[in-house]
C-alpha cells in the first residue's frame, strides 16, 4: 500500500488520550514480531459475547458513519510506526493529518511527517508532505528533493480517499458501513499490544478480516480500527500484513469540526516546489483506447 484511511457528532476541541512516548520509549516492542506475524498464532476472533460488554459490529458501524457524516474538519498529530518483519526492525515517523470537506464532500486530505526515527532510536528532520485533492495524490520529499504528482482516479469516477486501501496513509476516518461490510468480516479484537496502542483508554475497537476475493485479501491479515468510547473520534490504527510487516499509527490531540489557522490552511495548499531545485515526476492514469480495463499509474 502506498504508506495506504476514517468521527464524531458532537466533539469538543479535543479528546482525552495517554501522553505520546518520547522516541525512545515510542516502541519497546518493535524488534519483536507483532502477533499475528509468521511464527506466531492469530489470536482467535471474539465471538458476541464481549469480555465487558455485547459487542456489536453493525451498531458500532452504524454509529460511526453517522459520525463521519457530520465532520467537515479534522486535525491531529500523527505517529506512524512501520515494523519490517523481514529484518525484524522498525521505523517511526511524526507528524500530522489534516482533512477537509466542502458542502459536496469534495475532500482535501494532507499527511505531514517532520521526524524520522531509526529502529536504534536515531532521529533526524525528514520533511515528507502529501496532499490529495481532486483525484490527485502530489507528494515533496524535502530529504530527496522530488515532487511526486500521481492521478488516483480518471475525471468523474468515483473515488474515496478515506477508504481504507486506497488512501496515502491507513486512517480510521469516515468509513461507511456498506463498504466495510462488503469488504470485511467484521470481529471485536483483543486488546491491543505495543507500540503505543496498548496505552489507549475508554476506546472502542474494530477488526477488520478481508473477505476472500478483495484487493486487501491477498497481503493483509487484519486491520484494527481504534475510536474514543464516547465521541468516537479516531484514536489510532494497525494494519498487519501476511507476512508480518506492521504499520502502527496513533492519532494524537484529534479535533474535529474546529476551525483552522493559516498554518493548517498552507499544509493543506501544497504548491508545486522549484523545478531548478526539486526532480519532478508525474504520473497521470492512461487507459488504452476502447478498454474497459481499470487504469494504471504511468
């Protein structure tokens, strides 16, 4: 997935989570293999009998896209953590997300990482910034000096950056149930474990089991999808391959529906960087003349 999306009713300016782990402490688990992975057993699936209380997929869904519905706005600071089976070491990016939505769900979605931090806890500035906008991922990666446009979907077809799978970056924001339920079995999921997740309070959780057939099917073992109890503001995300590479990711300090500053509103305008400066590389969809194929990234 490309670094591959989903809140409340009524939400105050922020929700209540435990205090991000400094870079040291972000991942004591990172060299381990997450569960799940190869070597270790799936935990099994929670039936309807939850440990504190009946566990009910479709209402929890249901809640959650009417949730979605209401938000125009949506800031929060981002931690991702990517665990590399293979090699068995991890990387951790810091940043934020920022989502906005006009009165015709048109959606601007823009990813910002600052800081890269190595698996042995190294940090440096790394500035990577994504932004998507009408059918249209740009991203500038400061460190390597290119700007990078890619057409997600042809003029006029539809096409949900939120979804999960399909946006730059996994976020538990606005997933609508039809499509989750058409895509997945949906099972309560045990509590979560390191890096960072476990350390979630008053939460509400959601498994996701790719349904045989579909795009995730192949490579993805699960998804689990993360939400305060009470406003069902997104809290957090994990995305477990069959192979057993991981990505993590925790929402920090969400606000929804609250106004932005022009600091929000700049990162959510990226615009296009000096091309004497940065390498420039665009890929537009091409469809080849009387085929009904689905397009391709040149």
């Amino acid at each position: 997935m490309i670094l591959s999306t989903c809140i409340s009713i009524v939400l105050s300016a922020g929700v209540p989570v435990a205090p991000p782990a400094t870079p040291g402490e972000i991942d004591p688990g990172c060299g381990q293999p997450p569960t799940g992975s190869a070597g270790a057993a799936v935990p099994p699936a929670f039936g309807v009998e939850s440990r504190h209380e009946m566990f009910d997929a479709e209402a929890l869904l249901d809640r959650l896209e009417r949730a979605g519905a209401q938000m125009r706005r949506f800031e929060a600071a981002l931690t991702l953590i990517r665990f590399d089976a293979l090699l068995e070491e991890s990387e951790t990016r810091l940043g934020s997300v920022l989502l906005v939505r006009d009165d015709a769900d048109a959606t601007r979605v823009a990813v910002v990482f600052d800081e890269f931090i190595d698996g042995a806890g190294h940090g440096e500035e790394r500035r990577q910034h994504w932004v998507y906008a009408d059918g249209w991922l740009d991203e500038i990666d400061h460190h390597q000096k290119r700007y990078i446009r890619r057409q997600l979907v042809m003029p006029g077809e539809d096409f949900d950056p939120l979804r999960i799978g399909e946006g730059p970056v996994p976020l538990p924001i606005a997933q609508r149930k039809a499509d989750v339920l058409a895509n997945f079995d949906v099972v309560e999921p045990p509590p979560p474990t390191p890096p960072m997740l476990d350390r979630l309070e008053n939460f509400v959780a959601l498994r996701l089991l790719p349904r045989p057939g579909t795009a995730l099917a192949e490579d993805t073992a699960h998804i689990d999808l993360f939400y305060d109890k009470e406003s069902l503001a997104p809290l957090g995300i994990r995305v477990l391959d069959r192979n057993g590479d991981r990505d993590t990711v925790m929402l920090r300090r969400p606000k929804v529906n609250a106004e932005f500053g022009e600091t929000q509103q700049t990162l959510l305008l990226l615009e296009a960087p000096d091309p004497a400066e940065f390498e420039y590389d665009v890929r537009p969809l091409r469809r080849t003349t009387g085929s009904e194929e689905t397009p391709t990234v040149e």
